[in-house]
DNA sequence: TATATTAGTTCAACACGTGAACTATTCACG
DNA sequence: CGTGAATAGTTCACGTGTTGAACTAATATA
C-alpha cells in the first residue's frame, strides 16, 4: 500500500469517525428530548450497564482523571437520577447506582438507540456485519496493545 | 436478526468507537507534545488541507455552532499557528489559513499519525480494509439520509 | 504501629459548547 | 435605486468538562 493511498485513508477514516459519532448523538438526543449532555448519558448508560461501578473504573473506561468523573456524578445525583453508597468490604470504595428515574431514562434512551439501529440494520446482510465487527475489534486490540507496550 | 444480538452490537461498537478514538488521540497527542488540544489539532488539520476554509463551514463539519469555532480560532491565533484574512470579492468572509509555523506542526502531526497507521496497517490486507470503509461508508451515508429527511 | 497505597472529593483554572445580541456586508425585489 | 431580509462572523454570559494539586478517609504493608 503506498503513501498517498495510506494518507487518503487516514482522511476518509477520520472524517467518518467524526460524522458518525456525531450524527448518532444528535439523533438520539433529538428524540430523548432530556436536557442531558451527551456526557451525562455516556455515564448514565454504562452505570446501569456494569453494576457496582467506581469513580476509578469509569475514569480507566473514559481516558479522564477521577475527578472528571467526580464532576459529571455530581451534576447527576443533583438531577436525582444516580445515587452514590458505601461499599459494605471496603469503606474507600463508593458504588454508582441509578435512582428509579434514572433508570426510567435509561429505558428511555436505550429505545430510542434501539429503534434507530434496527431502521438501518436492515440494510447490511449479517455477514457484512459480522466482517465489520471483527476488522474493528482488531484494531481496537492494536491500538491497546501499542499504548501498553510501554 | 434478534433483539438480544443487536443490543450486544450496540454496545459493541459504542464501547469499540470510545476506545479506538480516544487512543488514537492519546498516541497521536503523546508523540507531538505540543500544548494544543484535540479540538484544536483538528481544526488545524482540516484547515491545512481544505484551502480558503471558513468558519460556517467547520461549524458545519464539527457539528458545532460558529461561535464555538470563533473561539478555538482565536486561541489558535493568539498561539501564532492560524491567521484571519478578508476575501476580495465577499468582504463579510473570514478565510482562515496556517501560519508557517501552523504548518510546521501540522507536518509533524500528520507524520506521526502516518507512522503510527503504517506500523499496523500491515496485520490488516486490502481486502479486508476495502470491506471495513465500504461499510463505515455505508454507515455514514445512512446516518447522514435519516438527518436529513426531517 | 508507622507508613505507603488506594479511593474518592474539592478546588482553581482553562477549554469548549450554546444561544442571544451585535456589527458588517451582500442579496432581493418593489 | 433604496430598504428590509439574509448571510458571515464575533463577542458575551453562563453552564459543562478536564486537568492537576491538595485534601480526607480507609486499607494494606512491612
């Protein structure tokens, strides 16, 4: 593969990273209509996901400093939709919950992102889908074996 | 296609699209060492290879409001690496273009983000990269339609 | 028991986002 | 023409997200 093929690829990979992830938080949050930042759902859909969640685990998971997600469950528990409590074993460890609420949101916005993936999904045949996925698992496992490697 | 299989796949490819992105932006920022930030890499980068490139337009491309592209301009500027300049024939357009030593960093960005892709573009053959853009593009033209038919 | 480590929060400072208010220029049409 | 609408862009106030340092509290280690 030469040079100018690699750099056009580079281009077309970030110009389509960046339109479709943007354009998927804009028609999800049209649609949930909550006065949520696309932050504040990222968050509120992974808590509900991994039960017993940490300050500590959603910062690895976000690439952010601890107090960056101290920040983001503050605004949270103001809007009463997460709750923070004592771990039982060890006193250090605070666990993110969410509130009935919060939860209700959640829903909310996991059909929202449901419905909208099954309108499209339609349109690419299983195996596609299932080539796609792995080419992308892959790289995502190069990429963090590189930025372990050191 | 049943349910339980898409909601794998969504969280799938939400958790694979955080990764991939964020260390990219980690490995890229990392070798550059400059005091830019992501946002700002990107502006400089699209303003280098879009000549005569304006403010409605990357408000366009970054899905933001000019007033926010308004802002990272000016920082850019004040760090000397973009500068403003009037059209001849339209007096109200701003065009923005690289100072010389916006360029040189840009030329050091892009070499790294080149080297870094070259280092593991090789585990991957042609083929299978052609299928993964086809449909990442298929993707993003489908995302695009659905925005659009409001 | 003393010290180091771990989990988490708060704070100041800065970057980024929106929407409203504003300036300046060009377009559209009676 | 001239006047009002549309377009390009900036500035501002305010809320949110991020870092890194300083801090509290609890647990692990030697």
């Amino acid at each position: 593969m030469n040079k100018t093929l690699i750099q056009e690829l580079i281009n077309r990979y970030i110009t389509l990273t960046n339109d479709v992830w943007k354009r998927g938080e804009v028609l999800v949050r049209e649609e949930i209509g909550s006065d949520l930042t696309n932050d504040q759902l990222y968050l509120l859909r992974y808590v509900n996901q991994h039960k017993q969640c940490t300050t500590t685990e959603l910062a690895e998971v976000f690439f952010v400093q601890k107090s960056a997600i101290s920040a983001i469950v503050n605004r949270l528990v103001e809007k009463n939709l997460m709750e923070r409590s004592q771990d039982k074993e060890d006193r250090r460890i605070v666990v993110l919950s969410l509130t009935d609420e919060g939860k209700e949101l959640y829903l909310k916005m996991e059909s929202k992102i449901f419905k909208l993936v099954e309108s499209f999904i339609t349109q690419f045949n299983e195996k596609e889908i299932t080539q796609f996925m792995q080419s992308y698992e892959k790289l995502a496992k190069i990429l963090k074996d590189k930025m372990e490697e050191k």
